[in-house]
C-alpha cells in the first residue's frame, strides 16, 4: 500500500496539500477510488462528499471543475461563465500533460500547469469532503473553506 505513496503524482499531490496544512494526511485505500460511487463505498461516506476533479477544455484554455460526486458538471452553465461556445471535457493526455495526473486520480491541487478552478457550491452541504490525492487509491479529506482556500477556486453553480 505505501508504495502508492512513492509514486510522483502522489508526492507532488501530498507536497502541495502539506503546504497548506500539515495535518491534512493521505489515506490510501485497499479498494480503487476511481469512481465517486467507489470512494464513496470505500470510505463509508456520502458519494456527494466525494470531490470529482474534472478538467474541461474550453477555447484555448482549461479550467478544473471540482464537482460533488453524486452531481454532473453542466457543459450549459460552464458556456455562460466562461462566455465560451466550445467546452468539452479534456482527453486523457490532455489531462495528464495540464495537471500531471491520469484520471480516476486527479488531484484538486498540485497541477503542471496554473489552471482556473471552480468548485460546485453543493460540497458546502458536507462537514468534509474527500478528493483524489493523484492516484485512483490515495485521498485525503478536506474541509470546505479549506479546499476553496487551498485551490484558490471559486464557487459556482456549475451542475445540472
């Protein structure tokens, strides 16, 4: 299991997270988190507690929508924000090569590349919430404020 924590998407996700606060920890799960539905089960917690970091690309950018697990992130209401015509989740590689992770394990933190975040209002509703610390077996679990504060993101009204 510690192996998981070897590996370089991990560190550079558990380095950024403790530089915002050293207490907050990775746990590593025996089962795979890649879905929210799966962490959910694996934590025993609510899947809307479970922060799904998705990366849209919209123009000529990407922006990173950090969405409740048991909602969908609304290609509509991200057009209006953005004032963008073409937004489409990114692919694989493009996910890889702008925040350094694969999917399945994305890090709300720790990106290769500074992008815009929004964060779904709907996680407010949790006392914690637990994201992918960049790999589909490692999370670590945030309060609210701090997430918004360790992602600089903004709350938006981004899901359907």
């Amino acid at each position: 299991m510690n192996s998981i924590l070897n590996k370089e998407p991990v560190k550079r996700a558990e380095k950024s997270i403790k530089e915002f606060d050293e207490n907050l920890k990775i746990l590593c799960l025996e089962q795979t988190a890649r879905t929210a539905q799966d962490a959910a089960t694996a934590l025993g917690c609510n899947v809307g507690a479970i922060v799904k970091s998705l990366l849209f690309s919209a123009g000529n950018s990407f922006v990173l929508c950090l969405v409740s697990g048991d909602k969908r992130c609304s290609l509509n209401k991200l057009k209006k924000i953005l004032d963008e015509k073409d937004i489409s989740m990114a692919n694989p590689e493009e996910v890889k090569k702008i925040t350094g992770y694969t999917i399945g394990g994305v890090s709300p933190t720790g990106h290769l590349v500074k992008t815009k975040i929004f964060i779904d209002k709907n996680l407010k509703n949790f006392t914690s919430v637990f994201a992918a610390a960049g790999h589909p077996n490692a999370v670590f679990e945030i309060d609210f404020e701090n997430l918004k504060a360790l992602t600089s993101g903004e709350v938006k009204e981004i899901t359907e």
